[in-house]
C-alpha cells in the first residue's frame, strides 16, 4: 500500500468509529425574537492614544550595552 493512501483512509476510517454525532451547527428558530441584551455600540475614535514622536540620534551601543550587564562580573 502507499503511504499516501494510509495519511488519506486512516483518519476517515477513525471517525467511522466516532461514538457520537458531532453537534449540529444550524442554528433553528428565529434568532431575532432571542431576548439577549445587547449593549449599545459606542463611537472610540481610532487615533485617540496616538502620540507624536520625531526619530533622535542613535545613542552610542557601547554605553546601551554596558548598562544592561547584569552586576557581578563576568562568570
């Protein structure tokens, strides 16, 4: 047999061993008499948290480096 016939059946002859059905996902009746309470969609502007930042200058890598070293030395 080829494998590729094993990767294809394998799992359709699995899910013929399934004990149940899977559930239905047709929704029935008429959503629109549901009573579910909706709260009502307020306005938020999209740029509202936007700051204005200009580019700088690199700092230079050594003094970046340096501060992150961990204190103790070297191990």
């Amino acid at each position: 047999m080829k494998p590729i016939f094993l990767v294809v059946a394998l799992p359709l002859l699995a899910s013929g061993c399934a004990a149940t059905l899977p559930p239905e996902v047709i929704a029935s009746g008429d959503l629109a008499d549901l009573p579910v309470d909706v709260r009502p969609v307020r306005y938020q502007n999209p740029v509202s948290g936007y700051t204005h930042r200009v580019p700088v200058d690199p700092k230079p890598w050594r003094n970046q480096n340096d501060a992150q070293v961990p204190d103790g030395g070297a191990s």
